[in-house]
C-alpha cells in the first residue's frame, strides 16, 4: 500500500492534497498516513496468527498520536528510555505489553519500569543484571527478564546500524549469556522468561536473521533443559525497506523464515516477539518542504529547500537515499539534475545529489520514507525551530505536534544576572 498517490496532477497523502497541508502548517512539515501505519501493523499480527506480540520500537518515531494509533490496535512496545516509557502510557499504551531495551538503564528508569509491570527487561549486561536484581528486591517485586544476546554475526548493514558483531557495545556474548542464564538461582529477585537478540537495523537479506537464530537457538533448548522456563524468543528489529532499489523480504516471509528456524531447533511453542520500528512507520512518512532557491554553479543545479538535516539527518548521517519528487505532477516535463540541498551550514546538509526534477522557486517537494528516525532525530541546530508534524486519516488531517516557535528555541535558558527572556 503507498499513501502517496499523484491525482489531478498533485500529489496526495491518503486522500489530502500535500498542499493544503503546507498552506495549512507550513513547512518544512512531516506528514504521516495513518492508514498505512494500520496496514502495516496488520502485517506482522496476521504473519505472528496470535502465536506473540509485536512490539513497535518506539525510538523510530515516538510521536503520541502515533503511538496511540498502535496502541489502539492492541500493539506491545519496545522502549529505550523513561521517556519512551511515560510517551507510551501517555498516549494511552499498556505497560504490560512494554519490553525495555538498552545498555544504559539508569536505576531511576529501573524503578519506574519495575513500578509499571512491564513485561520484559531486555538486559545487557551482567552488571545490569546486577543492578535490576538489587532493585527489584528493594520493591519487592520479581522482575521479568530475558538477557540480549549478542550472536556476532555481520549484518551487512551500515555500520552506524549494525548492533550484532562482538565489536558492538550491545548485548551478551553468547558463552557469557549462557554462564548468567546458569546462575539464574543467584538472582532472588528475577524471573528468567526469555531470550532476546536484535542484530542491527535496515536489513534486506534474511540471512543473518536466520544465522543470528541458528546460534541462539541452541542455548533457549539448553537452558530449558536445565530448567529455566524460557517462555518467549525476542528476535528484535531490523526488518528493512525499499528506499531506493533494495528487495527486503516480505514481513510474512521474514516471519515466516523465523518461525521454521524455532521448528528446525524444537521450538516451535516458543512465543515469539518481535520490535519492528523502521518496517512499522518508515513509509508512511513523508518530510514535505518548498524550494526556497534554485543556484547554478558551472558545473551543478542546486535545490536550496526550507528544510535541513536538523530536520531529517539520515542521508547526512549515514549516507542514506531517500527519494525526492515534487508535489505537482512532473508529467512528461522536462528536468535537470539537482543536488537538493537544505540551509544549514555544514556541506553534509544535502538530501540528495543529482536528483533528476522539474523545479520552480516556490515548488513543493516531498522527501520520501521519512517517518522513521525523521522527526525523532531532529535538533535546533543553527536555531532552526523544529518542524510540525501532521496525521492524515483518509480525507482528514490534524496536527499532531505544533512547529515549534522562535521562543522555544530558548526556553529554559538565562542570563545570569537577568530578569527571565
Ligand atoms: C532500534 C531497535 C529496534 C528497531 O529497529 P528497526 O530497524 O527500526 O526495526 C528494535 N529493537 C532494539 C533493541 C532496537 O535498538
């Protein structure tokens, strides 16, 4: 399903013309349609036929509404922070669906999590074990628990986003894991329920899916052989998608591919839960912005728009394509190549290079697949009030985060010795 559609010879969201949307909001704006973010959620409940839960990895886009239309749909979350945990329960999330994962759990975002009754600590690290024992005695609770193992196998992905090779800091080495998982009677205060493992992010190949389950699935039939009652596998995120000409499997294939992986090793009755964020929210998203100035230099045509890599960093961070079109419909009109480029100044603030486009001063445009690590990545940088946010249900849209305004740009600062600004 693509929610972008040209009709009338403009460019659509669901079934809202993008530009009344910017003349509505502004830009640069992001907008995101709610009915593939369902349709896409659909996806991995129908390929898990109840047998697990998804837990939407709220680091990809934490905005409420989003999170809310999740939650509406009975979706579980996969949380990095307190933060995560309260934006969850704020936007009306159950906590008992939560999983908490991260190597930096700091005793306060312990006790909170504990407080809520989540359902999973995803630890990473023994001294963490450590930690989350101690406090969970002091509430006198016993803390569900499941170790993120770390399987060393290469993802073939961006190195900024590959979490699985031993060099990482994420996650337990397997031997390690497995030496904790043996000294479960040590922990008084935890409950050992799982085993977890994610191994890095935009994947388009199976394959090290299914290496990374080759090498943790023997230690789940070890452990419960000797008696610890390992309920659930956690096979993380990183499920990819198509920005440009990748093939990523289908969701039903890659779960598919998981669930004959738990058959081949005797596992088949193991719940299975999964953390998709990039798969839930990517598409559905689009960075929209208008073309301040259009410059040629001898040898290129730049694009200047009103959007920056304070606002969307991806292709700046991490070298990332993200496809550009306008909002009126190009037809058959001629075009140039443009490096369409953003106002920031560092020469990295380009979203894309040699982007065939037929462009005016003033025009729209839209920066495809943006609805993850878009908005939630964005900064002020060069004091650039960050941009809104837009739902669009159908023939509806609402703004579901104000622009920010110039005072908020400074808010919470002073000036030693001055009256507040
Ligand atoms: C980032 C992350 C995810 C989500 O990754 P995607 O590539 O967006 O699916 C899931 N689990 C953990 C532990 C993560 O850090």
């Amino acid at each position: 399903m693509d929610a972008l559609s040209y009709r009338h010879g403009e460019l659509f969201v669901e079934d809202v013309p993008l530009a009344r949307i910017a003349d509505a909001v502004g830009t640069p704006c992001y907008v995101y349609a709610r009915n593939q973010l369902i349709s896409a959620y659909r996806a991995f409940e129908a390929a898990l036929a109840g047998q697990g839960l998804v837990c939407y990895a709220v680091k990809a886009n934490s905005n409420l509404a989003i999170l809310a239309t999740f939650a509406g749909l009975g979706a579980g979350f996969d949380i990095v922070s307190a933060g995560e945990l309260e934006r969850v329960i704020a936007a009306g999330g159950d906590p008992h669906r939560v999983v908490f994962s991260g190597v930096g759990k700091t005793a306060a975002e312990i006790e909170r999590a504990l407080a809520c009754g989540i359902k999973c600590f995803n630890v990473e690290s023994a001294a963490e074990l450590e930690r989350l024992n101690a406090l969970a005695g002091r509430a006198g609770q016993i803390a569900p628990v499941s170790l993120r193992v770390n399987p060393d196998v290469d993802a073939g992905t961006h190195p900024y986003i590959a979490t699985g090779l031993k060099e990482n800091k994420f996650g337990i080495a397997l031997d390690e894991a497995a030496g904790l998982y043996g000294d479960a009677a040590r922990y008084a205060h935890l409950r050992f329920v799982g085993v977890d493992c994610h191994i890095g992010s935009q994947l388009t190949d199976l394959r090290p899916f299914a290496d990374a389950l080759d090498r943790v699935l023997p230690l789940v039939g070890q452990l419960r052989a000797q008696g610890l009652p390992i309920g659930h596998i956690d096979v993380g995120g990183g499920l990819g998608i198509r920005y440009r000409d990748e093939r990523p499997p289908s969701v039903a294939a890659y779960v598919g591919q998981v669930r004959e992986r738990l058959l081949a090793h005797g596992l088949a009755d193991l719940s299975l839960l999964l953390e998709p964020g990039r798969a839930l929210v990517a598409a559905a998203g689009t960075l929209l912005a208008r073309v301040e100035y259009l410059k040629s230099t001898d040898t290129k045509h730049f694009a200047i728009i009103d959007a920056g890599m304070n606002d969307l960093i991806r292709p700046a961070l991490y070298g990332a394509f993200q496809a550009i079109q306008t909002v009126r419909d190009p037809g058959a009109a001629p075009g140039a190549d443009y490096d369409v480029v953003g106002p920031v100044c560092e020469s990295a603030d380009v979203f894309g290079r040699g982007r065939h486009l037929h462009l005016q001063a003033g025009d729209l445009l839209v920066v495809r697949d943006a609805g993850a690590y878009g908005f939630v990545m964005s900064s002020q940088y060069n004091s650039r009030p960050r941009a809104a946010e837009v739902l669009v249900d159908g023939g509806r849209f609402a703004v579901v985060r104000a622009r920010e305004t110039l005072a908020d740009l400074w808010r919470g600062e002073s000036v030693p010795g001055r009256e507040a600004v």
